[in-house]
C-alpha cells in the first residue's frame, strides 16, 4: 500500500511539475513578426514574471525596427511591408496584465496593431489587428484577427476584463497581411 502513495505521489508531482507544453512562461523572451513572405523580424521582447503565484507579461518593442508615421495626429511605430503598413497600437488602459496557461487574453491586448495602405493618409481603428496567442511546446503562436480598435477609445467599463472577446474579432482573409504571425520564445 505504501509503494502505491508513493508511487502516485511520484505521479502527481510529475504531471503537475511538468507543463502541458515545454514552453515556460518565465523569464524574457523573443517577439518575432513573420511575415507573409516568411521573413523574420524580431520586433521586441516579452517578459514573463512570476507576482504573487500568477504571471504577469509585459511587452517592450524594439523601436529601431520600426519606422514613425504620423497619423492622425498621432506617431505611431510601424512595420512598412511596402504593400501595406502595420503600426503597433499601445494599450492605452491599465490592466493587470496577468496570463496563464490557458489564457494571454492581457498580453494579446498588448500585441495590438493597426494596418493600412501606403496610400491611406490617416489611422483607420476600424482595421485593427488581435494576435490570438496558442501556447505550443516551441513558445506562444500568434495568429491575426480583425478587430475594431475604435472599441477602445474610451475606457472600458471593468478594467479586469479584456474588452476584445472572441466574439469581437473577425477571421481575416489568409495571407491578406504583411505581418502574418507573432511568435515569442
């Protein structure tokens, strides 16, 4: 009987000890744009910190990658793909930040873009861009989603919650964006 504690003890501490994928939310970590052509640009970094026994992720972009654009009265950071321009779009709200596992929905949130033609003289929120993160055993996959920036011009009601759902973003046409994926690891 005692072999058989011990023995499923062993168990437990294994399956909890080792993660559902190899990827470990700690430390800093390598954000990459890969683009519909394959290039990749690593555009900034992610930093996961343990806080209280939850994880909190932060985003710093490298802004020698990028080029300023102002528009609409505003500078933004952007990726020029010839073709098409994307601009990283800050967060502007506090937020906890916090991610987990099954949830990067704050991160996400924190990796949002806009994109528009060369041609386009100003922003146009309406076409927002919402990397949906999918944790694989090499890191975090990020797969775009159209979304309507305009929904976070003021704030949102709770600060807790993220306030692109997944009701909130539409699939966008394959291969129709410059930046066609976000990886970090």
């Amino acid at each position: 009987m005692r072999s058989m504690k011990a023995r499923a003890a062993a168990c437990a501490a294994l399956l909890f000890a080792a993660p559902a994928f190899g990827f470990d939310l700690s430390g800093r970590k390598t954000l990459t744009a890969i683009t519909g052509d394959g290039r990749e640009i690593a555009i900034g970094a992610v930093t996961f910190e343990e806080t209280g026994g939850a994880v909190r992720a932060s985003v710093e972009m490298d802004r020698s990658k990028f080029e300023d654009f102002f528009l609409s009265m505003r500078e933004f950071k952007c990726l020029n793909g010839g073709g098409q321009i994307v601009c990283h779009v800050p967060y502007p709200y506090a937020n906890p930040g916090l991610v987990s596992r099954t949830d990067f929905a704050w991160l996400e949130h924190a990796l949002l873009f806009l994109t528009k033609s060369p041609a386009e003289v100003g922003a146009n929120l309406w076409n927002g861009l919402y990397f949906h993160l999918t944790l694989t055993d090499d890191g975090l996959i990020g797969e775009p989603r159209g979304v309507d920036l305009n929904q976070i011009a003021s704030p949102p009601d709770d600060p807790t919650r993220p306030p692109f759902a997944p009701a909130d973003q539409g699939e966008p046409p394959s291969g129709a964006h410059f930046v066609a994926k976000l990886r970090i690891r």
